[in-house]
C-alpha cells in the first residue's frame, strides 16, 4: 500500500472481512491537542514502536498542496503511513460526513491487518466524527443545490444579511452560530431546508460515545512555552517558502474555496502576495490567529472527560510515546 492514501479509497478484502468484527472491539488510540504542541512526533514515535500507521484528523491537512500553512509532515520525512493526507485537490467540496467515511475505513483497513490504527489531530470535529457514536444529516456529505444557493446569497448581499436571514427562520440556530462564520451559518440554513435545525443537531452531538474501544490521550504544554512554538512555527513557515506555496495556489482557485481559503496562515498572506498588506503586520495576525485557535482547540478537548492528558513539557516525545503504549495496555494506569 502506499504511504499516503486517499479519504475515498476502497478497502482491501482483509479490511472487508474486518466488517465482521463489531467496532466496540476495535481497540483505536487517539492522539489531541491544540496547534504546535507536538501531537504529530509522538504520534509518529507511537506508530514505529507499534509498526502501525496514522488517520490524520486535521481539516485543512486533508487538502493537496495546503502543506508548509498546515504544517503537514513533509513526504521524505514521514515514518510511517498516513491517511487522510492529501486526500482531495483543493476546490473539491469535502466535509465532516466524508472525512467521517474516511476516516472509518481507514481504521477498519488498519485493524484488519492486526495494527493498532492512530487517529492524531487537532480537529475536535475530525475527532469526533471519526470515533463518536454520531450520524451526520443527509446533504452533509456533497456539494448540493442547496448549499450553493445560499453560498451564493452571502456573496450577493453580505454575512449579515445571510445571518439575519437565518435569525429570522430559526432564532434557536442562530444564538449558537457567530454572524461572522459564513460557512457555518451557511450549514445552518441548509440543514434547516433539510428539517433539521442546526441547534438539534449541536444538542445531539454532546452525548460523549465511542464506537470503538478508544483511548483518549491529550498533548499539552504550559501556555507560555506552547505560543513559543506556535510564533516559532509561523516564522519557520515564511522561511520555507509559504508565500510562495500560496502563490501556488491562489493560481489553482484558492479564493474560490469557501472553507480552504479560510484557513489560519493562508487568508492573512494573501494581500502579502498579492501586494496589499505588510508581510510583519500578517506574520503579527497569523500568531494571534494560531493563538487563539490553539486555545480554543484546548477548550473543546478538556470538555471531554475521556481525555487524559501528558505534559509535554516534562516528558521528551520517546517518554510520552512511552507513556501513551502503557496507557494503550492498561487505560486505568496513565
């Protein structure tokens, strides 16, 4: 198999067989956390010592050619296979549902050839779709009439208006979407259209149930030491060539993306490319972006109590590897 599969690939007969085994004893390790805090060589380090292999759960990773902005693993250097990665070229519509099919096969491919599959990342949603006992409406999983319809209204007449009109229609939706996430308010009339609210399908979601045997291990750092490596991370970005890398794909169709083009490291150094903002005035915005992404991803994982978590401060990435295979064996020891 190659190293880097695609979210739509088949599974192999051995996968297919593996339907037979109920999910419940699948036994799946979970690796979070927020944004430059170190999941990605620990679960590397994982995934060698188990000889097993990686499901991605980041959003923005799943694109082609979105590589030095996400920090996605560089092909020479990763030691392992991944999934996930790579998975679907830049303007085809992709979402929670597909990556959740994915994601899933993915796994059933791995635990049908004895390995322990690893799903790492920083997506709460990835995560949780992925592992959680959770059915997506229908219409989420492809681009649709719908969906298009109000993307096109938002271009016409503004986030405000598409937000008011969803205000007017389902006051309930609207109180849990900000009027400022397009896509999301977006999601919310189409799901409305589809009957069934947006703040129905957010109560639904809080029921906390893996459809796996999953442990739950989470990477931290203390805060300060944590927007170190994230303000580092962004400088390193500029220095391997990202305004470059989004030249690239500004002259694929990135501003024709409704979510890719959001992305945090991305949408700041478009006006840089383009000639219109000043390169250390985005560098600023990007590290505030990333900081508060990162605190935000911190909030949505320490929400959920099956979480256990490792300072990655006091333990190298051999140490928590370590600590997270004894976990693996015996949950109740961590």
């Amino acid at each position: 198999m190659s190293e880097t599969t695609t979210a739509h690939m088949p599974l192999t007969s051995e996968a297919a067989l593996s339907a037979v085994v109920p999910p419940s004893r699948i036994r799946v390790l979970a690796i979070v956390g927020p944004t430059g805090v170190g999941k990605t060589a620990v679960a590397e380090e994982v995934a060698v010592r188990l000889g097993s292999e990686i499901v991605s759960a980041d959003s923005m990773q799943i694109y082609r050619g979105m590589d030095i902005g996400t920090a996605k693993p560089a092909h020479a250097d990763r030691r392992v296979p991944y999934w996930c990665l790579d998975a679907v070229n830049l303007g085809t519509p992709y979402s929670a549902a597909l990556y959740q099919q994915a994601a899933r096969s993915a796994i059933s491919d791995i635990s049908a050839r004895g390995l322990t599959p690893i799903l790492a990342g920083g997506t709460g949603l990835y995560v949780r779709a992925a592992l959680d006992d959770f059915s997506f409406p229908s219409g989420e999983q492809q681009d649709n009439a719908v969906r298009r319809y109000y993307e096109d209204y938002a271009a016409a007449n503004g986030a405000l208006a598409l937000y008011e009109l969803l205000l007017e229609r389902d006051p309930e939706s609207a109180a849990v979407v900000h009027q400022n996430n397009t896509r999301r308010v977006v999601r919310a009339l189409e799901m409305l259209d589809g009957g069934l609210p947006y703040a129905e399908q957010r109560a639904g979601f809080s029921t906390r149930t893996s459809i796996y045997d999953t442990v739950f291990v989470g990477v931290t750092r203390n805060r300060e030491a944590l927007y170190t490596r994230i303000d580092e991370r962004v400088d390193a970005m500029i220095d391997a060539g990202l305004l470059g890398e989004i030249q690239g794909l500004l002259d694929a169709g990135l501003r024709s993306t409704l979510t890719a083009s959001q992305a945090i490291g991305y949408k700041e150094f478009v006006g840089v490319v383009e000639g219109k903002t000043d390169l250390e005035e985005a560098v600023d915005l990007v590290k505030q972006a990333s900081r508060r992404y990162a605190k935000r991803q911190l909030t949505w994982f320490r929400a959920d109590p099956r979480v256990v978590w490792i300072d990655h401060d006091t333990l190298s990435v051999a140490d928590a590897a370590e600590a997270m295979l004894r976990t693996l064996d015996c949950p109740s020891t961590f």
